[in-house]
C-alpha cells in the first residue's frame, strides 16, 4: 500500500518514548524538524531527557483511550511491548495493538511505524517472543492506516535487554557454561542505523512492507560474546556449551547474574535458539545508509565514562558529543553497564560557600577527615602495585582546578561553589569516582551530598566492591561529617589554622 511520504514539520506521534529506542527516535526526529507528541503512563519517567521541553507529552496508554492523543498527528510510531509483564502477555499485545490501529484510522492518522523482531515465521520453532512481535504487526497491519513494519535482530546499544544480557554475562563470567543457543546466528544491528532506518520510514515508499533490518555480518553469540570482550579490553573468556540447560533454569542464572528479571529473561532467552538474519526485503537496501559493523557499535556502546555523575552520563569522546549508541536518561537503570555507589547526605550549619571551601581543601596535607590509616594503607597497596599511591597531594592547599592531581585521585570536574568530581587513579579493577555536591538550604545554612560510585570490570570488579564495603561503612561517614565539623569550625577559611 503506497501512501504519500511525511514531511518535516508533521505532527507524530512516539509511543514508548521512555524505552532505549523510543528515547533515541525523539531526539532523531526533532533533528529532522518534526513536531513530537509522546504517550505516556508515566511522564515523569522522561522529565530527564534533553527533549523533554521541546515536545508535547500526553499520558495515557496505548490500550486505553486514545483520541487526544490522536488528535491531529499525521504518523505514529508503535515502540512498545509488554514482555513477560504478564502470563497472557502476548494476547494483551494483539489486543492493544488492534486498539491502536483503530484510533489512528478514526483520527486520520496516514502512517504507521513499527518496530519487530526478526525471525523466520515458517518455521514451526519461532518462539513465543518473536512470534509476538510478527503478530502485532500483523494486526497493525490490518486496518486502512499504511503501515510500515521494521523486524530487528539484537540491537546494539545500552538499553537493549538482549545485548545488555550479552555484556553483563561476559563483564561478570571469566567463564561460562551456555546452552546451545550460543551458536545460533544472529546480525545485529547498531542502534544508530535503527534509528536511520525508523525516521527514514516516514518518506520513503516503503508502507505495505516488511524490512528486516541486520547490521553487515552474521555472527554467532558465541562470535558476539568474544569480541565484546576485545572491545571491553576483558581477558578471553572461556565459553563451553552444554545440552541440558534449559530456558527456565538459564533464566533463574541470567537473573543472579545480571540485573534482568527472570520474568523477562526467560522469553529472550527463548527466542535465542531462532537465527534472526535477514532473509527477506532488507531495509539496508530500501533506506541505504553506511552501516556500522558489531565491534564499532559496540564500542559505540562502551563509550568513555565522562562523569559517574549519574549511571546513564556517557559520552563519546572520539564524536565530540552523546552517541547515539550511549545510555540516556531514558534507559532502564541497568544500562551503561553496573553502577556500584555509596551516597551520604548531610545537613550543615555553615554556609554553602565555608562547605565548598573545606571540600576544596581535601587531600595532601588536609587528610581525608577519617580513617587515615586506612587511606595510608590504600595508598601504600597501590604504590606496592605500581600505582601512584599517595605520594603526589595536591599543588595548592587551598584551591582545585580540573585536572589537578589529589593524592590518587583528580578533579574530572568542578562548578565553583557547587560540584567537586574527582576520578581515582590508583589501581583498580574498574573506575572509581568521589563527588560533593554543595547547596545553599535557603536558612543560611547548606546541605552536601556526597557520592562514591565504583564501574567494576568484570567479577574482579563486584568481588573487590564487596571486600571494600565494610570499610567504607567507616571512611564514608566519617569523611562527610569532617567535612561539616571543619567548615562549621572556620578552618576552611584560613590556610594554616587549626585542626
């Protein structure tokens, strides 16, 4: 069914905006001079996102009522499915999918975008999962509106269950036993072609049609899992297959493993024995575009930690800006990878500026407030590994600037009289981050938020967390609470006076 292409400057509509893809979409198509509407049942879950103020978001539900919503958008993008939310989970589907269909033909919408999942429906072994997606297609599919149907392999940024399931197994498992799924083929997909390939959709003669849509290779898991851990510069993971696993025992496994619940581990896992490879129309062929191969994407993926500010604050250092492939604000909280933190909050009687001063005056000859012996241990451990342990202070006593080095730490960040960031040097199996956030409490008073966070490498990372705990029960504390006492004391002001 051809239908007329929709230009720039078109109202459209996003469902499942607050999902890794949908999140994406949104910035894409407002790069691309659309307008954007957003249904929504939680609006506050997209109140960070960089778009927020620059759309319009009406919360509802794609199997409720949907006229507003409706009201005068000229395409919509169906983004959303409900997983192992429920037992009849897949009938839900078909039922709101029919709902959506039928109030986009009711408000005139002229097209429909829809992302699925690959697999050969001819087979009789198409699991429950992706047998799913190709049925709310087809029921999308079955009203007036022109529909365009996308059927994706694993997409390739952080966000997607099944490749955060992938890089979670491999940072975590030096060695794993799979079942033999770990052979099956797949052509995964950068998110960042998806997302040429979903506003390419709204002008391109491609309705009446399904695309599917894989990155330029084949792989096995097997292949996929290996060169992950390359670009994740992980030791070679040892991978053996066995018979006897089953989907339900691998996704109990799954869930001590990784932060994915069971309850949606299961289906994924499941549709892990079906090859999902192009085999039919590709999109790469109707909407070309330079396709990115599995080891960029993935690299696109990782990223550079900037910040630890929050888990999903990534940047890509070699594009000058966010990746498409980063986490965003939107993504679950699992993604970008394990966020291990300690946060400590503390009231203050001095004045935002005294707490910003004593902050300023940490580390060298100042100390760390508590458990001294155990930052002199920290330090004489690294040394002993070749680190930079403690030895280089800092190069004033009283001032920090971005860069400066504090004992085996330096300032990665700092907003005067707000932020302290520092980022740890000394050696670890991992990147550790200490902050101070500093606000006024508006009675002349301040509030300080103080915040370690800890990306571990793979299960040396968690491992060293968890014999590190006990101590930071000690350190942390003790750390904020100096920091309160020296500036509630006036020492901050005054290089030199008494501790």
């Amino acid at each position: 069914m051809s239908a007329p292409p929709i230009p720039s400057g078109s109202l459209v509509l996003v469902t499942g905006a607050s999902g890794y893809v949908g999140g994406r979409l949104v910035t894409t198509l407002l790069e691309r001079g659309y307008r954007v509407r957003c249904l929504l049942r939680t609006p506050a879950k997209v109140a960070a996102a960089p778009w927020f103020g620059r759309v319009e978001v009406v919360q509802g539900d794609v199997g409720g009522d949907l006229a507003g919503a409706m009201r005068g958008v000229d395409a919509a993008y169906y983004l959303v499915h409900s997983i192992g939310a429920t037992a009849d989970w897949a009938e839900h589907d078909r039922a709101v999918a029919r709902n959506f269909r039928e109030a986009a033909a009711a408000a005139g919408v002229r097209r429909i975008v829809y992302l699925g999942g690959l697999g050969d429906r001819s087979t009789s072994s198409l699991s429950e999962h992706l047998a799913s997606r190709q049925e709310v297609g087809a029921e999308l599919a079955g009203g007036g509106v022109p529909v365009v149907e996308l059927r994706a392999a694993v997409i390739i940024g952080s966000g997607s269950a099944s490749f955060e399931m992938l890089r979670y197994l491999v940072e975590v498992l030096p060695a794993m036993v799979t079942p033999k799924w770990v052979d099956t083929r797949c052509q995964p997909v950068a998110i960042r072609n998806v997302l040429h390939y979903l506003a390419e959709s709204l002008t391109a003669d491609v309705t009446g049609t399904v695309l599917d849509v894989g990155g330029p290779e084949v792989l096995t898991y097997r292949q996929m899992m290996e060169q992950y851990a390359q670009e994740a510069g992980l030791r070679k993971r040892l991978i053996v297959r066995v018979p006897f696993l089953t989907p339900r025992l691998s996704s109990h496994w799954i869930g001590l493993v990784t932060p994915i619940p069971p309850a949606l581990a299961k289906p994924l896992i499941e549709s892990l024995v079906n090859d999902v490879v192009v085999t039919g129309r590709a999109a790469a062929d109707a909407m070309p575009t330079e396709q990115l191969t599995y080891r960029e994407a993935v690299r696109l993926a990782l990223g550079r930690s900037r910040a630890g500010r929050v888990p999903t604050s990534w940047a890509m250092a070699e594009l000058g800006g966010r990746a498409p492939a980063a986490p965003q604000p939107t993504d679950p909280s699992w993604a970008g990878g394990t966020v291990l933190s300690d946060r400590r909050e503390r009231a203050s009687s001095a004045s935002a500026e005294a707490v910003w001063r004593t902050v300023c005056r940490i580390g060298g000859d100042t100390g760390w407030y508590a458990g001294g012996w155990m930052w002199w241990l920290r330090g004489i451990a690294d040394t002993l590994m070749g680190g930079v342990g403690m030895r280089r202070g800092r190069l004033h006593p009283d001032r920090l600037s971005v860069g400066d080095p504090v004992d085996f730490w330096r300032v990665e960040a700092l907003e005067p009289s707000r932020l302290v960031r520092l980022r740890a040097e000394m050696r670890l199996p991992g990147d550790a981050w200490l902050q101070w956030e500093v606000a006024d409490d508006g009675a002349g008073g301040s509030t300080i938020v103080q915040t370690a966070r800890f990306h571990p490498r793979g299960l040396l990372g968690r491992v060293y967390w968890l014999l590190v705990a006990p101590f930071h029960g000690f350190v942390f504390p003790g750390l904020v609470r100096g920091i309160c006492r020296d500036a509630e004391a006036g020492t901050a002001f005054v290089h030199g006076s008494a501790r």
